[in-house]
C-alpha cells in the first residue's frame, strides 16, 4: 500500500497522477472528519458529508501552485481547514439577500399540516372501484396493487408493464376520482 507521506510528496512536486493515488487512502478518513463537521452544524444543512469531502479535495489538489504538506498531518489540518472554509461560504450564501436572508424558514408540514384520511366503509370502496375499473381498468388495477396489495409505485409499475411515472399519474388520478366519489356518496 503506498504511503499517503510519499503520495503527499509526489503531488507537491507536480506529479499529477498522486492526486489519483491519494483519494482512495484517505477518503474514509476524510469523511468521518467530514461527518464530524457537520455534526456540529445547524439542522436544515443541506451539504453531504460525501460532497463536502468532494468539495474539499478539489480545493487542495487542484491548486495553481503545488501544495507544501509536512506529511499526513498537515494534509489532514489542510482538509479540515477547506471544509471549514465551505461550510462558512454555504453559511453566508444562505443567508444572503436573494436567497432570504434573515427571514426564518417554516417547514410546510407545520405550516399547511396534512388533513386526516378519512375513513371509508370497504364495501363503498370496493363499488367505487368498480366504477373507476369501469371508466379505466388499468388506474383500477393500481389502486388494487397499491391500497390492497402494499405494492410501492415502482413495484406497481414493474407488474404492469408500464413507467413509474405513468403509474404515479394513475395513482395520482385515481386517489382523486375515488376520493370525490366516496365523499358524494357520503353526502347522498
């Protein structure tokens, strides 16, 4: 295994091909230091531990003038100074005018909570499914493998032979056509 020292060394040279060389020595360590960074950072940070360990290696390999390490130390110093030096950069970008600013960020699950489901007699939902296999048996037959098989929208899709997306406006279209026509039975 060659040694991260030497690597370090090559690269301050101009050896161009260290750099790939180095990321797989210390990519794992880089990542727990990320971690670690972000561990003491705000909730609602959007930044990786993968892409600040991305982001931070771009910065000190790719360099106009070669870097001068004192060995693994003063690499791993150098890292976490970059890293240090996004974070901030993130900080500020966030809080800059175009972006919000200061105004506080409200989470819309607490700002619009969702409304109960309401609760259907199966046997109303099993005529109104009947109906909308009437009107289109293919969104029938995803409802059926959704609500009563527990089949997740790819899975669906899988066993119907079409596109997770075509499955996801069907499921889409359906839970709304079942919806107004459970509730206009409800009320009749």
């Amino acid at each position: 295994m060659p040694d991260v020292t030497r690597i370090l060394s090559d690269l301050e040279h101009g050896d161009s091909a260290a750099a790939e060389q180095l990321l797989p020595l210390v990519y794992d360590e880089l990542r727990k230091l990320a971690a670690a960074k972000l561990l003491h950072e705000k909730p609602g940070q959007t930044l990786q531990a993968t892409a600040l360990v991305h982001e931070a290696y771009v910065r000190l390999v790719d360099q106009s003038t070669p870097p001068n390490w004192d060995g693994r130390g003063h690499f791993f110093s150098a890292a976490a100074e970059a890293m240090r030096r996004i974070l901030v950069e993130q900080a500020r970008r966030k809080k800059a005018k175009k972006r919000g600013g200061n105004l506080a960020r409200i989470s819309l699950d607490l700002a619009y909570p969702a409304a109960a489901e309401p609760t259907y007699d199966l046997l109303a939902l099993d005529d109104a499914l009947r109906g909308l296999e009437a009107i289109d048996e293919r969104k029938a037959a995803v409802v059926r493998l959704r609500y009563f098989a527990g089949l997740t929208i790819p899975q669906a899709a899988a066993a119907l032979g079409i596109s997770t997306s075509t499955a996801d406006n069907d499921w889409a279209y359906a839970k709304s056509w079942l919806r107004i026509e459970l509730n206009g039975r409800k009320n009749s």
